[in-house]
C-alpha cells in the first residue's frame, strides 16, 4: 500500500495488530474514524488506555475487575464453596449471562500447552489450589473448550486435587440444545450417549 | 454480555463502534490488547489520537496528508495538467499502487447521493471546480466505483464541466485482466463489448 500520509500509515499499523484485522481492514476503520467526530476518537483511545491503568484483577479469583475484589467475589450472596475454573474471563462472562450459576469463579487466564510452551506455572494454576488448600471449598467445576489443551488441564488440575477434600466435576458434553442428532459429531454424540441423564414423568 | 468490569465494558463500546466490529469481536480485540504489553496499547491510542490532531488535508487536493500538501500536489515532476477525481484516499492510494499515473489528484471525500441525502454541496465538487476555473488543467479523469452514487457524481460533474475547455473522462469498464468470460455480469460484458480497444499486430 503507497500512504501519502504517515499518520494514517501509523495508525493502520497500530489497528493491523489485532488479530484478525489484515491492513486492508484496518484502513477501513482509520477512515470510519475520520468522519467521525474529534471527541469519539478521544474516547475510544482513552477506553484503550485505561485497559492497562485502571484495570485490576480480583485478588482472589484474578478475574478482571474494577477494584481489589470483582463484582462475584465481593458479592457475599454468591456460594464461596462452589467454584467454577474458566481459561478466561469471556468464558467466564459467558458462564455468567446464563444466569444460573451461583457459585463462584477462578480465571486461569490460559490453559496447559506443551505445545505452545505453556505449562502449569505459567497460568494461574497455584492461587487455585492455594484457594482449595485454605478451605471451604467443596466442589471445583472444570469448564473449559473441548480441545486438547482444555483436556490436558483438566485432567492435570483433577490430579492435584485428588488428595483434597474437593470433588471435581467438569461441565456435561453433549447436543446443544436445538443441534440436530444427525449433523452431530460422532465424540460428543457418543459422549452424550454415554453420559445420559434419567428422564421421567 | 455481562461485564464484570466497567473499563472493559467501555473498551468494548468503544471498539464495537466500528464498521463490521461487533461486540463479540470486540471483546477478543480487549482480549487481545490485555495480553499486550502496555507500551503497544500506548502507541495505538497515540496513533488513533493523531488522526485527529495531526492529520491535515491537502491545501490543492483534499488528500490525507502530514503537511499542507500532500506528497503528489508537492512533487514538481507529476502532471499538474491530468486530475485524477476519486472518491476517497483509499482509491486514491489504489490509483497510486498501480505506479501507472504520473497526474494528480483530487479526493471528494464522498459521492453524491441523493438517497443519503448528499448534494454536490457536502462533498469537495466546489474546490475541484474552481481548480479548473484557475485553468492549468487539461484532462479530468472520473475514477468512481460502479455504483449509483459514482453514477450521478459523475454525470453531475460532466454537465458542469462540458461548458469549460477540460476534456472529462472516466476509468475504463471491463472484463478484469484474469477473469473469466463465462463468469462475467451482462452489463461488464456488454461494456466491454461496447467499449473495445483496437487491437493489431
């Protein structure tokens, strides 16, 4: 691309850097952001700005938050004994919105990936059990993707906290509700086979 | 969504407000930005901040430009005597990659569009036209995309040019070097039909 100015070439490298955003798409932002008005501009560079100033993470779940404790954690209405471990917080916003669980939450912020050179120490792994080992936690719900890398932490994270009091359980497989049997997969078809619940009337 | 974090929420706001960024997406973008370190979300602030305060418009031209001309109206060796009319800088930067054309430019910021309610009068047709008034100019060479608006610009701008001594005209229309016959609209093809070159050996 020829930039007849530096500010826009800047400014479509900066956007560029996010993922999924080539350079043909970030020069349709930057030229979204020119007709719009002075102020917006000044506003959406401060909300960016502020995601490293003002942004704290909860002293006990390391959930992102406003303040020391998040909204769940200092909300002494919530079920302290039962906590639901998530990769990140859009998991655990997406826990959240269903509006059915009470308990409470720990974030890792990333899950175990021999692959990728993440491992154990590198997520927050050791507040979790740090939680577990001071007590008053009676189960840990495992709700993490269905892939490799949510199976190897899973199954690491049920290891260590074999010997403890805890119970663990992780999150049912199965149809979505709405999916079709016939375009369903073979795993989660036969996992949700497997895992059948009794139903009577 | 429920947030847990007003600082996200306003980042998330903020991105969302982009054309074709919604608000899931824009939640992985905050992601993202959390995973960087401080000083990169730093230098996109400052580089979206910049569009605003340090960006200026081409004095002859209309262009995006770091100075009071841009980098066409002040090279000395392009012909001030061709005039390029584009819609906006990203098909004056298209134009540009080409390294074909040696003329100049000049960027209208929009169409007309009587569907929008865009007259001649809120796009930079008044600057163009005293451009040819101040004479110099040869050639005025319409680059609008094919559409209804690119249409009506150009038709308006004709009329109001037939009366001076520059000659108008408008990008070729075709079947595209490497398309396909076959695969080609009726009207392209017809217009190619219409519209061919000689050709000898």
């Amino acid at each position: 691309m020829q930039f007849t100015s530096e500010v826009v070439e800047q400014a479509v490298e900066a956007l560029s850097g996010f993922p999924g955003i080539g350079r043909r798409t970030a020069l349709r932002l930057v030229m979204h952001l020119l007709k719009r008005p002075d102020v917006e501009v000044a506003r959406m560079a401060e909300a960016l700005l502020k995601l490293k100033t003002d942004l704290h993470f909860c002293r006990i779940c390391n959930n992102v938050s406003d303040g020391e404790l998040c909204q769940v954690c200092s909300n002494p209405s919530r079920d302290a004994s039962l906590v639901c471990v998530v990769e990140d917080f859009s998991d655990q916003m997406a826990i959240e919105s269903t509006g059915q669980y009470r308990g409470v939450y720990h974030v890792l912020g990333g899950l175990i990936s021999p692959m990728d050179g993440i491992g154990p120490e590198d997520i927050h792994l050791q507040a979790l059990l740090d939680r577990v080992q001071q007590g008053g936690i009676q189960e840990v719900i495992m709700a993490f993707s269905a892939t490799v890398e949510g199976d190897t932490t899973m199954y690491y994270l049920a290891r260590k906290l074999k010997d403890s009091a805890v119970k663990t359980s992780c999150i049912a497989r199965g149809i979505a509700v709405g999916g079709e049997i016939e375009y369903a997969d073979e795993i989660t078809l036969a996992r949700s086979l497997q895992q059948r619940t009794p139903y009577s009337v």
